[in-house]
C-alpha cells in the first residue's frame, strides 16, 4: 500500500502531534506511541497549549515506558480541565462531586 512505498523514501505519515507541530515524526518519536494519526492533532493541542511540548516529552522520558500511557491519558485529562477552568483545572471536577 502507500504506507510501505512511503516509509521506503522516509516520509511516513506522522503521528498527531508531530503533525500538530508541523515537524517530521521520525522513528523514535516519544508521542507516536500515544498520539495517532487521525485523533492525536486535537488531543495533543490542549496539551501543548497547557504544557508545551518540550516539558511533556522530558516528563514522557522520566517515566516507565509501561506507565506512559496512563501518564499521557492523565495529562490530557489536566490539559482539557485547565482549559475550560485555568485556576482550578481537574480539582473543579472534585468540588462539584463533592458538593453532590
């Protein structure tokens, strides 16, 4: 298919958040695990505007690769409730069950 005949000449399509980032995705890029192709752009968007790229990929590279999933699923998480509650973020979520 495509694919084969494109990662022959190095330009293989690129995970979300490289695309995101608009750079090349290469072989051992540390989002292409968690990050794919068709969901990754919008998914990984709240977490670069929220985090940045360069301290989510040097926190990615400080953990176990078998607890990097959960870690990213937790990040996206934080990044999506900073974004529609910048002061309070994931803790706004625990209030309100609280309350209920």
């Amino acid at each position: 298919m495509a694919s084969s005949s494109s990662s022959s000449s190095g330009t293989a399509s690129p995970c979300g958040a490289c695309r995101f980032l608009r750079r090349k995705c290469t072989h051992d890029c540390i989002f292409a695990p968690y990050f794919g192709s068709e969901q990754g752009p919008a998914k990984f968007a709240a977490i670069h505007k929220v985090f940045g790229a360069s301290n989510v990929s040097k926190l990615l590279l400080q953990i176990p690769p078998h607890d990097r999933p959960e870690a990213v699923a937790t990040i996206a998480y934080e990044a999506q409730a900073r974004i529609q509650d910048p002061v309070y973020g994931c803790v706004a979520h625990i209030f309100t069950l609280q309350q209920q």
